[in-house]
C-alpha cells in the first residue's frame, strides 16, 4: 500500500461529496486504484528516474512536504480516471478521460526524455546503461494519400 497521496490530496480534483459516493465511503477502493495510478506511473518513469524518491510518503501533520506537485497531479488524475472506470465507465465525463490521457502523454514525454521532471532524482548513468544498451528511434509515420 503506498502512502503518496493522502485523502485530503484529491480536494483539489474532486469534490469529496463525489468522491465518498462513487467509493461508497470505502478507502480500501481508493487506496487501491491510488497504488494502481503509482505503479503505471512507474513503469513509465523507471529508467529514468529514482522511484522510492520520487514517490515519498505524505507528509504526516504540518511535516515538510517532498513531493514533486506535478508528479502529484498526474498520480491524482489517474487514480481518479481509475475510480471512475468502476462507477460507471459508459457516463464518465470527458474531462476525467482528457486528464487521464494528458498524465499517460506526460509520461511518455518523460519517458523519451523529451520532458524532465525538475526536483526529480535521476537513476545514474550506469544503471541506465545496465537497463539499455541502447536506444532506437525513427521519425513520426507519415500519412500519405495515393
């Protein structure tokens, strides 16, 4: 269970009026699509990026907080798409599906390397060396009309 995001954290993003009643005032739901949103985060930031510190714990009554508030907002806007997706996915709103596919192109930019994340710390250079030996890339696919 991780503790990156605390409830208090999606006041921010959803009222928790909406929030209590698409849970059913259940935190288990919550805490779970919260540790689904931070391992698909993960998986994306990885190879470029020390994960224990990148997801700190909250910080526990007026404690320092060390999160980066980017990487926070993202983590919150997929955890959210992902609470969604169980209440009814059919009715979801356009915004929850536009934010969720802005955090998922967030973190392929900062994947490529075509986007850093300022504060963040980055996994060394032999480490990376050691996941990737190398790397390929192509230009973008053209549309072309015969």
């Amino acid at each position: 269970m991780s503790t990156f995001i605390s409830i208090e954290d999606y006041d921010a993003s959803i009222h928790r009026d909406i929030l209590d009643s698409i849970t059913r005032e259940d935190t288990a739901i919550v805490e779970i699509c919260e540790d689904r949103a931070i391992q698909e985060m993960k998986s994306y930031v990885s190879d470029r990026y020390d994960v224990v510190a990148l997801f700190p714990d909250a910080p526990k009554d007026g404690a320092t907080d060390t999160r980066n508030s980017l990487v926070l907002m993202m983590a919150i806007d997929i955890a959210v798409y992902h609470l969604f997706c169980i209440h009814n996915p059919q009715k979801m709103s356009v915004i929850r599906k536009d934010r969720y596919d802005r955090a998922v192109e967030w973190l392929k930019q900062v994947m490529r390397g075509q986007i850093n994340i300022e504060g963040a710390t980055k996994v060394s250079s032999d480490e990376m060396a050691l996941k990737s030996s190398f790397h390929i890339v192509s230009n973008t696919k053209r549309v072309n009309h015969y």
